[in-house]
C-alpha cells in the first residue's frame, strides 16, 4: 500500500500545498492570498481557519479527502534550536508553535495545520527541518560581545533537500560529505554542511552578504548611530533591514529581473548593487569553505536566484578554485516536506520529539 503524504507549506502571502504518493507528486496547487485579507487578522496563529479552509478547496478540487492520508508534513516555523530532521508534532512542539515567539512567522501554522488534519484520523503529523535548525559549532555562535551570540536560522529545508540530492548524483552517502551550499532567494543563506551537519551558516536576516531584499551584515557602529538619529521605530529599522535592505535599497525592487533589465539599460546603480550581491556571495562561500579547512566535496547553489545563469556564473568565477560547483536552481521545500514524512514512515529515520531536545537530553 502506498503512503500518501499532504505536504502543507504556509508563506507570508501565500499556502503551498502538494499531495504526494510514495513520494511522487500527484498534484500542487499554490494558492495567493490578498494581503489585505490576511492584514484583517490580528495574529498569524489567527489565520489558522482561514488557511483551513484554503486546504480543504484545493483537496476538493482534486477531488482527495483527508481521510485517504498516512500522514502530513507541515513547513516547520521559528522554535526552539534543534537539529535537523523530522520531528512529531505532539503537544509540546504545538505549544511552542502557536506562541509566535521571538517573532510571528508563517511557517509556524504548518504544523499546527498538520496537526489538526491528522489528530482526528489518529495518523502522524510531522513538521521537517524548521528555519530553526541549530547545528553550529559552539565556536561558530562566538561573537566579540557574549551578550549577541549568533544564532542558527537559515533555509535549512532547502539546504538539507539539496544536500541529499546533491550527494545522490555524486552517488555517496550524504552524511559523509563535505558541501558549502548557497541558497540564494529573497534571502541568502551560506551554509558549511559537514558530513550531514550544518555546523556554521550566516543568518540571512543579520550576518553575510545583502540579498534581493536584507541588508545582511553592516557596519555596526554606523548602523548604532543610525538607529539613535534616524527618527524611525525599532520596527521601522528592522524593516529597514529586512524586507528593504539590499537590492531593493539599491533600485526599488527585489526582482533580480528587473535589476538586471536596469543594468542592462545603463544604469550603474544597478549594475554596482548587483555585483556587489555577488561579490559577496562569493566572499561568504569562501569563509564557509574555510570552516570545512578546505576539504570541500562540492558548491551548491540553489534557490529562486540560482535560475539565473549569469548571476551563477558571477559567483562561480571567484569560488570555483575550491571546488566543483552544482545548480539545484528553485526551492524543493515541497518534496522535502514527503520525503521526510516518508522516511520516518519507512523506517529509514527515526522521528524526533521536539521535548527531548530543548529539554538537553539529546544532541545533534
């Protein structure tokens, strides 16, 4: 009999969902919110019956009921740091989940989807490599003050998903290689993957190179000075940082596109920010290739950004000394959702509990 997994993947404006069969696809639909709609809800978690809803039409439209399900893999949201894997959505994961905290991000309601769709058929709902993700080396959360140590949040569904592929077409097993893996979106993530462990990666929203829209790391004094003479509210500077930062602090528009149709007519602005992006890209590849001591099996770009060739080839030029590089190019976070799920079905890895890790009973 085969297994049949929801993959459940709930962004700012929009629901993914995918309906796969022992790990094929059968079908997916995205499904756009109206901002507006979604700004009527006082809370993400408040969102929840709404998003419901969304689900149940996309099933009815292909005509799948709920009940024909072995299991849902919901996107995991902003928890506790644990490492990656495939963990059961019980309680206390729920919990966690549905506080919303240190930020409210969408992604938390896919698990709480899961969750809902799955306790009263009495099938497992999990949640799969969470932004959370915390594998780092201690020395890696080293900063000069020990009050800001660095924390592990990165496009880790992603970067796992890539891993595996990546070591699938090498033909080794993907816990014994060594990966710098760039994901290159909205947001950037430069992850050193050590033998199945992301052991040190720059934190897309703070550290490493500006994306299509974060600033990434900056020059901390000045940005001090900014925040105490700039007239604007802790929340504006964040979204100063986050959300228009980089490119579209640069040209008015996060769309590498259109950067690049500005550049192509002219415009210098354009074209210096563009490079600059892939200037240090290339710089934040080479420092994770460092945390490897060079020993560094393949680079691997990935992400909506990894479409573009010429964008790719700007970075490849300065990095590919280190290694070999390979283009996984878009996100597979809706596969990588089944085939966690699947796996633990399977019996081919263990499922996690989220308890046994916060509480310090378990490492990575």
């Amino acid at each position: 009999m085969a297994f049949q997994i929801l993959a459940i993947n709930p962004g700012s404006t929009s629901t993914k969902i995918a309906w796969y069969s022992d790990g094929t696809e059968v079908w997916r639909e995205t499904v756009r919110h109206d901002p507006d709609a979604l700004a009527a809800f006082p809370s993400v978690a408040d969102q929840f019956s709404f998003r419901l809803g969304t689900i149940e039409e996309a099933l009815a439209s292909h005509e799948a009921s709920f009940d024909e399900l072995s299991a849902v893999a919901g996107r995991g949201g902003l928890v506790e740091p644990i490492p990656g894997g495939t963990y059961a959505v019980d309680d206390a994961l729920l919990k966690r989940l549905r506080m919303g905290k240190p930020w409210e991000h969408a992604s938390n309601l896919g698990g709480i989807l899961a969750d809902a769709i799955c306790r009263p058929r009495n099938i497992p709902a999990f949640i799969v490599d969470p932004v959370a993700v915390d594998e780092m080396n201690p020395v890696a959360k080293v900063t000069g003050l020990p009050e800001l140590p660095k924390v592990s949040l990165g496009h880790a569904l992603n970067i796992k998903a890539t891993v595996r592929r990546a070591a699938k077409d090498l033909g080794k097993p993907w816990d014994e290689l060594n990966f710098v893996v760039a994901h290159i979106g909205g947001g950037i993530t430069v992850c050193a993957h050590e033998k199945g462990r992301m052991t040190d990666l720059n934190n897309a929203n703070e550290f490493g190179p500006f994306s299509p829209e974060r600033a990434g790391g900056l020059p901390a004094g000045d940005l001090v000075r900014m925040c105490f003479g700039e007239s604007m509210t802790e929340k504006d500077m964040l979204r100063k940082m986050v959300g228009r930062g980089g490119l579209m602090a640069y040209t008015g528009t996060s769309d590498v596109r259109e950067v690049k149709a500005m550049a192509a007519g002219g415009d210098e602005r354009a074209r210096e920010a563009l490079d600059a992006m892939a200037y240090g890209i290339a710089k934040e590849i080479g420092a994770q290739a460092a945390v490897l001591s060079g020993r560094v099996d393949a680079i691997l770009f990935t992400g909506g950004v990894a479409f573009d060739s010429d964008f790719v080839a700007a970075v490849q030029k300065r990095v590919q000394w280190i290694a070999p590089v390979l283009v996984y190019p878009g996100e597979d976070e809706m596969p990588a959702l089944a085939e966690g799920a699947l796996r633990v079905l399977r019996g081919e890895e263990e499922c996690k509990i989220y308890g046994r890790f916060i509480s310090g009973g378990e490492k990575a």
